[in-house]
C-alpha cells in the first residue's frame, strides 16, 4: 500500500501568493535598509554614498567607486542615484536572497573605512535595523 498526499492546483497557487508576499516584504525592508544607509552617507564626490549596494550573503564584490578624479557631485543626485541602485539591487535580487539565506549591505568604495571610521554609518544602520 502507497501512502500519498495530493497537493492541489489551489493550494499551489496559495503557496505562489504566500512567496510572492514575502518576497515584497523582503524587498521593502531591505530597499528601507539601504535607503537609510544612503540618508546617512556623506556626499563629497558621491563615490562613498553611490557604493552602497544590496547582495546574497556570499557573493562576489559589491559596488565600487572611487572619489578619483571626481569633481564634488551635487548632494541630492547623489543621493537619489544611491537610493535607485538599492531598489534595483533589491528588487533584481530578492529570489537569489531568499533562496540563499540572506543579504548583506555593503560599501565597496576604496575609501569607505575611512568613511565608516569618521561617520560610523554601518554602526548606525546596526543600531537603527536590529
């Protein structure tokens, strides 16, 4: 004797709605979180502010731009073009985050310890998300 259980079309369409609410719900605290970063970040060249990047927890480099030869960037545009690139990180990557375990915020500018050292902004996303 066989002992099965039968999932039903309406269960699996259940279940599509169920991943496609968390996968919205990741995607607006995550896009929250990188956002906040951005608020936080100093804008000189907007190399730092616009290195802020969304990734799955174990992936390859994130983000990376230099302040070399970069005139000072006006302050907003900066800022805005950061809060795109989150979105986008964050809406492009959602399945690979939730299939992988997670995500990380991270800032691959070649002077963003330097940065971080004097503004504390990875200490104040901690603080404000735990």
């Amino acid at each position: 004797m066989v002992t099965q259980v039968t999932i039903s079309p309406s269960f699996q369409k259940k279940m599509s709605k169920l991943e496609q609410l968390v996968g919205d719900n990741l995607v607006e605290k995550l896009t929250s979180l990188g956002h906040y970063a951005v608020e936080i970040s100093p804008v000189d060249t907007g190399a730092f502010v616009e290195s802020w990047s969304l990734r799955p927890m174990g992936s390859g480099a994130s983000r990376r731009l230099s302040s070399e030869g970069r005139l000072p960037k006006d302050y907003v545009k900066a800022k805005d073009k950061a809060r795109q690139n989150i979105s986008k990180d964050a809406e492009r990557l959602k399945d690979r985050i939730l299939n992988e375990g997670g995500a990380t915020l991270r800032n691959g500018s070649p002077h963003a310890k330097d940065v971080d050292d004097k503004y504390l902004t990875i200490q104040r996303v901690k603080n404000r998300f735990r």
